[in-house]
C-alpha cells in the first residue's frame, strides 16, 4: 500500500491511499486527482527531525577520498529543509557546488528509544524517496553540517510512502538529472543496513512517529545547475521529482 499527504480543494492536510494507475489519493469516500503536484502534493511524512547517514556506500566514501566508518555517521536535517514532490527547489546562492544525493528514507512509525536491531522493523511505518540536496562550499569547511545540509528545501522527500512490504530488500535506488542517469545502486549496498540504523540512532535520541532517517547516497554526486530536473526512483515506492533554482 502507498500513502500520500496532500492539500484538497479547501485547502485541508489530507492522507489518503495513493493509486498510481490513476494518479489520485482517496480519502474519506471520495477520491483527489493530483494533477498539479506542485500545488496538491505534500511530503508524506511531517517529521520533527531528519537523521541522515554519511558514507553508507562504500562507493561513494571512495569518490569523495574518505573512509568508511567503523559506525554510522550521523546528522541532522531540520523540519525547514522539506520540500515536496513537484516543487522547484532554491539552493543558497554563490556557491560553486550544491550536490544531488539520492537516498532511501524510512519513515518512523511510533515514539520510540533504545530498538534492539532485531525489532527495528516493527517501528518502520514504510520508505520513500529523498534527495538530500548538499552544499558542498560549507559543508567542507565546518564540522556540524548546518550550513552544508540544513538549509531550505534541502530536502525534498515523497511523493508517497510505500509499507515496508512493497520495498525489497534489494530495492534500486536511481537519480536521474535531465533524463539522464548519474546514480544507481541497491539497498543491498548498504554498510549500515536499516536495524542496524535504528538501534545506533536510538540508542542516543528518541525517534518521534513520522521521523525520517535518510539512509546515505551512493556513489554518482555531481553538481546541480540552474534549470535542472531532478528524478530520485526507489524501487517499490515510486519517483520524487523537482526542479532547481540556482539564484
């Protein structure tokens, strides 16, 4: 089953179960074309926090000429850094390079704290898709990531959620840039997999329903421009889309 947050007509949050057959959400007996997704479409999830991973891909450690860690590397978006299916998103400006990244997010489905790994399943609500849109200028110049990876709309999540049932174990993860492929890897080259993620995680900080934890890149970043359209495709769940303004 897919799930996705929207705005009707009144101008009211929505969740409803999406059809991609027909490209609508029902909800309460009636059903919601989203024709325009830039207006309709929300993220699927309302997190008060994003836990991303760095370097969960060998691959990608390598192509940045770092080293894997010997554990998860994490940090954090804040709930200002969301953008939606659809949307056109604003990089800061006079950068020299702000990053793609496409990434497999899981979305919490119940408080939580301290999850043995062999029960980190039962609170994963279901996985979307994300980019998380990195800038690179600050990010290499500071330890705590805010200015490299905080800032607004660096990221753009949906356009649903899919359970955790409809997304295989060695579910693709692919970026398209313009059409054109620049990222394509698998769950399954994950160093840190999902359990694994939630029992670190939770082990220092409680995880509130509809949290996200952004599961890392892999290899294939490159540099967005102006004008660009953006496609992150994970397996099971379906294609986040948005454009680039680089003012």
């Amino acid at each position: 089953m897919h799930r996705a947050r929207f705005r009707d007509p009144a101008g009211s949050i929505r969740e409803g179960t999406y059809d991609s057959e027909s490209d609508a959400v029902a909800f309460g007996g009636d059903e919601y074309a989203l024709d325009d997704p830039a207006d309709d479409v929300l993220p699927p999830t309302d997190p008060s926090k994003i836990v991303c991973i760095g370097r969960n891909y060998a691959d990608h450690a390598a192509e940045l000429g770092n080293d894997v860690p010997d554990r998860p590397l994490l940090f954090l978006k804040p709930p200002n850094a969301l953008a939606s299916h659809g949307d056109t998103v604003t990089v800061p400006e006079g950068k020299d390079r702000i990053d793609w990244e496409a990434e497999l997010a899981v979305v919490i489905g119940e408080q939580c704290k301290a999850v043995d790994a062999d029960d980190a399943m039962d609170v994963v609500a279901g996985f979307t898709c994300m980019n998380d849109v990195s800038n690179r200028d600050d990010q290499n110049r500071e330890q705590n990531w805010v200015r490299g990876k905080a800032f607004d709309n660096a990221a753009p999540l949906g356009p649903v959620m899919a359970t955790p049932e409809e997304v295989p174990a060695d579910a693709g993860v692919e970026l398209r840039v313009n059409g054109e492929t620049k990222q394509s890897s698998d769950r399954e080259h994950l160093i840190f997999d999902v359990p694994t993620l939630i029992e670190e995680i939770t082990t220092y900080l409680t995880l509130e329903a509809g949290d996200v934890i952004a599961t890392g890149t892999p290899e294939g970043v490159g540099a967005l421009s102006d004008g660009d359209t953006v496609e992150v495709e994970i397996e099971g769940v379906g294609t986040l889309e948005h454009d680039v303004r680089v003012p």
